[in-house]
C-alpha cells in the first residue's frame, strides 16, 4: 500500500489503482516529492543486507530514519506501528532510536491488539527503567493488567516484568497480587514472574507475596510452576532469612521431581526434549532444593534419596541430561549430604572428564574445583584424570585443570602432585609457563614437608622454567635459604653447578649469584662430598669465572642491567670469603663502573671505593651476611630442615676444614682433650650451622664417652616459634618453650682470652632450670677475624643446643658478633656446668684453633 502524504491521498490512490503498468511507473508519473511508498520491515531488511560496505549501509539507514521521522511528526496512525517494527531492527542493529520511544506509547494506548503488541515490544527493546518517559506509561499497563483478554494481560505483565522500575513495582504490586490468584495458568504464571520483578527491585515487598508461592507450587502446570520455583529462588536469594520458613514446601519439590524421573509420567510426551521429560524444570527444583537443603540434615536427609535417583536414573549422553547432571551434582555438593551420595556425584564429574566435548569436561572442572574443599578423598581418585586435561588442546581446559590440580594439593600427596606438574612443566606452552609456575612455588611454599626439599623443587622449577618465576617467589626462595643455615653449604652448590650447565634461566642464575655472594664461601671449602665421598673442590677463580660467564651472557638481554646489579653485589661479597682474589674483583668491578645505566654505575664505583685501604677496618662488618628476616618466611620456620647431610654435605666423611672454610657447617667434634672420637650414631650426625654455629655429634670429653642426644632448638637465629627446625636435625622430640617468668641474671665469665681474641659468657637460669648463656665476641686486634667458628662440648649429664652465630666475621675492636647456647643441667644441685671449647678462625690469611675449658658457673647451674 502507498503512504499518503498529504489531503489528496484517495485521488493518488485511485490514480494507481486506475492506472496498468508496474508500480515504478506509477511512481514517476507522479510529481517528485508528492509520496514515498513507505517499504515495510521485510523490504528494509533485504536493503540493508545488499550493501557492500559500512558507509552505503549508513546511507540506508539513515534515509529510513529520517522518513520515519517525517512521518511521526506528521502524527500518521495508519503505519505507525509499522515505522515502530522498523525502527526495532535499527536498533539491533546499533544505531539510534531514542525519537520513537514516544510513539511506543501511543501504540501501547491503542485499542488494536496488533498495534498494542508492536508498542510494547518497542516499549521493552527501545527504553529501560531509566528512562524518564517510561512513568508516562504506568497507567496504560494498569489498564491493560485489567482487560478482559488474557494476551492484553500477558502484554502487560511481560512489560512490567521486563523494565519495571521501583516506582512502577510499588505502583502495580497490588495488582500483581491479585492476578496471582487467577484460574488461568497463562496470566498465573506471567504473574509470578512479574511478582520476582518487584523482589528484586523492591526490598520492603519480599514478604507481600510468600502467602502466594505455595498454591504455585502445587499447581500441575509445568509453566505455572517452574514460575513459582523462579519467584521462590528470587525470594530466597534476597532473603535467605526466609530459608527455614519454606522448607515445609520440600515434600511438594521432591514429588514434582519424581513424577519427572519416573518413566509412566503421565504428561511425558508433552515435555519431553532428547529423551528427558521438562529439564528446565528439573533444574529449577534442584536449584531450588540447593537453598532449601544447606545448612540442614533434616530437610538433606528428605531429598537424598530423589537425588540419588536423579544422579543414577538420568541419562548423559546427551546435553539435556548432562545438565540435569550438573544441576544434580551442585546440589549434592551444597547439601548436608551422605558421604555415599557425595561420592556419586563427584563420579558424575569424573565421566564428565572422559567426555570428547569440552564445554562438558570445562564445566566439570569448573565443578571440581568448587566442590574439592567439601570431598577431598572422593576428588583423589580422578587425580590421573585431571592431571591429563593439562595436555588439552584448550587453553581454557588447561587452566581450569592447573587450578583444580592446585587444590588438590595438600601435605600428603605434594611430592607426587609436584612431580606431574614439573613434568608437564616440560612441555608446556609458553604462554602457560608463568602460570604453571606460580602455581607450583605457591603449593611448595605451603605444604613442603621441610625445607630441603623446598629448596630442591624450586631449584628445579627455576632450572626447568626459570624465565617464568616472578620476582616474589625469587625473594622468597632467597629469604628460606638465609633463614636455614644448615643448608647453606648444600644450596650454594647445587646452585654453582646447575648455573655452570645452564645460563638460561633467569630466575636461576639470580638466585644463584646472590647465593654465591653470600656463601661462596661454603662453596670454596672443600668441606662437602660428593656421592662417593669424594671432595667437591671449587677454586675461587672458578666461581668468579661463572659470574664472569653471567655478566658476559645474562640470560635475558633486556634485564641485563638487573643481572649486572646482582653480579656486582656477589663480587664485592667475595672480597671477604675469598680474599686472594681481591684484585680480580677489582678488576671486574671497573667494568661497570662506566655502565649506560645510572644504577649499576653508582653501585659499582661505591663498590670501588669500599676496596680501598681506608676501608679495611669496616669492610668485614659491611659485607657480611645479610641478617635473617624475623618474620615467618613462607611458613618455613615452622617445618623441619630435612637431611642436610646427604651427598655433597656428608659430614662423616670430611676431613680438617682448609682455610677459608668458613663456619659453613661441621661434622662430629674432634676430641677436645685428644682422645678417640666416639662412633657416631645415625640420629646424632648433623651438619653445623653456618655463622659458627656447633652441631654433630657432641662427644662427652669429660667423661670420655658420647653425650646424650640434645634435645631440639627452639628458635633458630633468635626467631621465635620455629620449635623444630633443630630438632629434627638432632632427632629429638619438640619442646614445648615456656615463658621465662623470672630469670636468674648471672655475672659474666671470661671463657677465653688469647691473642687479641676475648670470649665473655654471660649466663641466665630460666625458673624451669634452662641455662641460656649467651656468648660474646671481641677482637682487639687491628685486623678482621673471618670465618670464626665456636664448638663446644659438655658432660652426659647436660644437654646443650647451639644457635647459630650473627657473624663469621669479628671486626677489629669491636664485640658486635655472638651466639646463644641453651643448657639443661640433669644434675643441677649435685654436678656444675662444665664446657669445653674449639674456636676457629682465620686472621690474616693464616688459620687458628684454640681450645679452653670453661667451670666457674655459679652454683645451681
């Protein structure tokens, strides 16, 4: 039909009508501008589909905006709800459509059902419960929730459902209520949904309609009741104080739910989609059981058994019974469930990790993961499985497998779980290599069983994807390392010989030159073994040789400045642990001394200073050890060392400590009065401590036989809490540490004083009979003393624990190092406290060892 333009429009018509020939022919008989024929929705749409590019497309658009424009303005009625269709699909299409809102409202207000539908379509497309306009509109859905037909009705209620805002939902509540009581399942259900509408927007309302969910839940209209199930979650949801008040409805549930499992349903055929009977309303009542059954064994305990038969009766091979699977397992998971039931649905999960189709193994996993903290031992048995989906194809998939991986990992299974995904840390993708690894240092940091075998994984991460391994998890690492003395000798060699195989890896070769800076010294001792006894010997110009390497070759380019910065810290370290090579340091330093980067150049050039002679007297005390973090460092304190002892550090087979030892650790004491050494027993044999402190086997050398095992320290260097790191070196039990009430302060006793070198004891008695002495260190002389080390041994009546020392370096005229020991006296009242000592150190390249007999504690001690 052609659209009039102006009072003459039935002569134009007739004129057509009278007229042979197409309808173009018409057209250009007519005077230009007389008409337009207005194209309908269909016309429109196959226009715009035959342009060829986004400015012809525009083109259209546009001239069909501004003849509908035209026409609203002229106020036509006859094809205004036609200009509404069109303006519809301009706006899926994304352009604007903001000037026909209003004419939405005069079709809503029309008495045409057709006109009145295309209104509040556009009503419900082209506005929202922002706009200002939609108040207008109010008493028009009012109206019409009152009409006598119930599409009028649906109309309505769909709209207010859609956009209603707050002041609607106020405004039309009481209608809704009273059209919930409707005999007509249509407008029943349209109603309920309207009712979760104001629920939801509306929270002084959440209670207006609880007297009404009950008639719909008992309805037997599938549409009305999935509606009731809807507007009850919605309540729930808003309202979960409301829970218990409608657990009385689960009987009603659990029926409904089973008149769909059974197979002699009556309306079967007629909700029947792939062999399942209405599975969006399954699903809606097991969502809904979901809330109504947490938290409560009683109302668990009446839907256990629907849901094993759901779970067992319901077939997955296809999506629908897959998704009532899904539904079915969450709510198994959510409840008070039997352990047996918890086990079946986490089954379901694991056939859903066998399926070929990834939507469906993404959502188990997704499943698993929320699931895994309520069944972990049901979640073990489909580790292997999960483990496999790693190797996806799918990124998606291998993310969501690393994280459910991720929480399966708990102190029981983390050497094995480790070890899959260092595995698949091989051949991984790049793009999943950081992620992967963040995720193993997490899990290693919080369930390691002790601290060697932290140290070891993540040497190993950092070999296999050290390009990978954040910043924090590389201080961190660095801290464990420096808070466990024992493992100082073991970590720096494995380091030094990973880094001479490869220099790839970022994350390694930082942590190894800062582990060679602060204990090279160790590596260059000779005091470790290798796996057949054999000593590890490391020169000194080896190691500068491998820093050498590093500065020549950093691993990434990009970060070389970085890399230079930690060579040049370990290198002014070594000036003290390797004092031969102080020239070659020298010498390696100028090279960044006129570095582009302002950083590394500062640093360098103060570095050259520190060299110089003036500097002498202070540099020992500057370069030492960097001191141990106080804080808990990645819950390491609180675990055992581990076997420090193994291959490279076996301390049975070590000899005499060469100069430039350093205390990097100490086998059994040598008989301080030169008798024989005992045999060592197997629990006693330990490493010492680095920074000076004793360790071994302490030989009774006052009664020439071997001392009772001590019992573990409690602290190491002075943090507090970790009860067994000692402990498990010298294979004794935890002591509980007790308050010190009021310590008995003794005065101090000169333990030895030789050759500028003054140790004072300084004694206290604890009220549960633990002597604490703590030692001090003075050198008197003008040079630094290195590599100083204190041994001591007591009767078998005593047993002593020593802490490790501050330093292993006495400054000259300074008494800034000293070292806790812990005594408890078994014969206190009837035997004295007796020590006897060994101190080592090195002064002036030349090394020294000196023994002293210690008494004079007072009485009690």
């Amino acid at each position: 039909p052609l659209e009039p333009c102006s009072a003459s429009a039935f002569v134009v018509r007739g004129v057509l009508r009278g007229h042979s020939g197409d309808r173009q022919r018409d057209r250009e008989e007519l005077p230009f501008g007389a008409f337009r024929m207005s194209i309908k929705l269909r016309e429109l749409i196959r226009s715009i589909r035959a342009c060829k590019t986004a400015a012809e497309e525009r083109a259209v658009i546009a001239r069909e905006c501004a003849h509908i424009r035209t026409k609203f303005k002229e106020d036509d009625n006859q094809f205004r709800h036609r200009n509404v269709a069109k303006l519809l699909f301009i706006h899926m299409m994304g352009y604007p459509t903001h000037f026909g809102q209003i004419e939405c409202l005069k079709l809503i207000a029309s008495t045409k059902f057709p006109e009145k539908r295309v209104g509040y379509l556009g009503l419900t497309q082209l506005l929202d419960e922002n706009t200002e306009v939609l108040m207008l509109v109010t008493n028009s859905i009012k109206t019409d929730m009152g009409a006598d037909s119930q599409y009028v009705n649906g109309l309505a209620l769909c709209a207010l459902g859609n956009i209603a805002s707050s002041e609607m939902c106020r405004a039309l509540a009481h209608e809704v209520e009273k059209m919930m009581n409707s005999t007509n399942p249509y407008i029943k259900k349209k109603a309920a949904l309207c009712a979760m509408r104001i629920v939801r927007k509306v929270d002084e309302l959440g209670d207006k309609f609880n007297g009404r969910i009950a008639p719909l839940l008992e309805d037997r209209n599938h549409g009305v009741l999935i509606s009731g199930c809807c507007l009850l979650t919605t309540l729930l949801d808003t309202n979960p104080t409301f829970v218990p008040d409608f657990r009385r409805h689960i009987p009603s549930l659990v029926r409904a739910l089973r008149n769909m499992v059974t197979s002699g349903y009556t309306n079967a055929a007629e909700y029947d989609i792939a062999g399942i009977t209405d599975p969006f309303l399954q699903a809606k009542i097991l969502r809904l059981l979901r809330l109504l059954g947490a938290g409560s064994a009683d109302a668990s305990d009446e839907m256990n058994d629907i849901l094993a038969q759901v779970a067992t009766n319901t077939e997955g091979t296809k999506n629908t019974g897959n998704a009532i699977l899904y539904e079915c397992v969450l709510t198994i998971m959510s409840i008070e469930a039997e352990s047996g039931l918890r086990v079946l649905g986490i089954n379901i999960l694991g056939r859903f990790l066998l399926s070929r189709d990834n939507n469906i193994r993404y959502v188990a996993l997704s499943t698993l993961q929320r699931v895994v903290n309520v069944d972990v031992k049901a979640v073990q048995r489909h580790r292997t499985t999960i483990i496999d989906c790693l190797k996806d194809p799918d990124i998606s998939i291998r993310k969501r497998a690393l994280d459910v991986a991720y929480a399966l990992i708990n102190e029981e299974n983390i050497k094995n779980m480790t070890k899959e995904l260092l595995n698949y840390l091989l051949v991984a993708e790049t793009d999943f290599k950081e992620e992967l690894c963040s995720k193993i240092c997490m899990a290693v940091e919080k369930y390691s069983p002790n601290r060697r075998w932290q140290i070891d994984t993540l040497i190993k991460v950092m070999c296999l994807g050290g390009n990978f391994v954040k910043e924090q998890q590389r201080e961190k690492f660095c801290r464990v390392v420096a808070a466990t003395p024992e493992l100082h000798s073991y970590t720096v060699i494995k380091l030094y010989f990973n880094m001479k195989e490869s220099l790839s890896q970022e994350a390694l070769v930082h942590v190894g030159v800062w582990c060679l800076g602060e204990f090279g010294d160790h590596l260059v001792s000779g005091r470790a073994v290798d796996p057949d006894n054999k000593p590890i010997h490391v020169a000194a110009a080896d190691m500068l040789d491998l820093l050498q390497d590093v500065s020549r070759k950093p691993p990434n380019s990009d970060r070389a400045a970085l890399t230079h910065s930690f060579v040049a810290a370990a290198l002014i370290k070594l000036v003290t642990r390797c004092p031969s090579e102080a020239d070659r340091i020298r010498r390696a330093l100028r090279r960044f001394d006129t570095s582009l980067n302002v950083d590394l150049q500062q640093r360098s050039c103060e570095f050259l200073e520190l060299l110089e002679p003036e500097w002498d007297s202070s540099r020992p005390g500057i370069l030492d050890r960097m001191p141990v973090p106080e804080r808990e460092i990645a819950g390491a304190e609180s675990r055992a060392v581990g076997d420090a002892s193994i291959d490279e550090v076996h301390p049975a087979a070590r000899g005499p400590a060469p100069v430039g030892g350093g205390g990097g650790g100490g086998g059994d004491l040598l008989d301080l009065l030169d008798e024989a050494p005992a045999p060592a027993r197997p629990q006693a044999a330990m490493a010492a401590p680095a920074g000076g402190g004793g360790g071994g086997d302490l030989l009774d050398l006052l009664d020439a036989g071997p001392a009772a095992a001590p019992p573990p320290a409690a602290t190491v260097a002075g943090t507090p809490g970790d009860l067994g790191l000692l402990g498990d070196i010298f294979g004794g039990a935890p002591v509980a540490a007790a308050a010190p009430a009021a310590p008995m302060e003794a005065p101090p006793i000169v333990a030895f004083e030789k050759n500028g070198l003054k140790i004072v004891f300084c004694p206290r008695k604890d009220p549960d009979g633990t002597v604490t002495v703590l030692a001090r260190f003075r050198n008197d002389l003008d040079a630094p003393m290195t590599n100083f080390r204190l041994q001591a041994a007591v009767p078998k009546y005593v047993r002593l624990t020593i802490h490790p020392a501050t330093g292993e370096i006495l400054p000259p005229h300074m008494d800034v190092v000293t070292q806790t020991m812990t005594c408890i006296n078994t014969a206190s009242g009837e035997k004295s406290l007796l020590m006897k000592l060994r101190i080592e150190y090195v002064i002036n390249g030349q090394p020294v060892t000196e023994q002293a007999q210690v008494g004079g504690f007072p009485p009690g001690y």
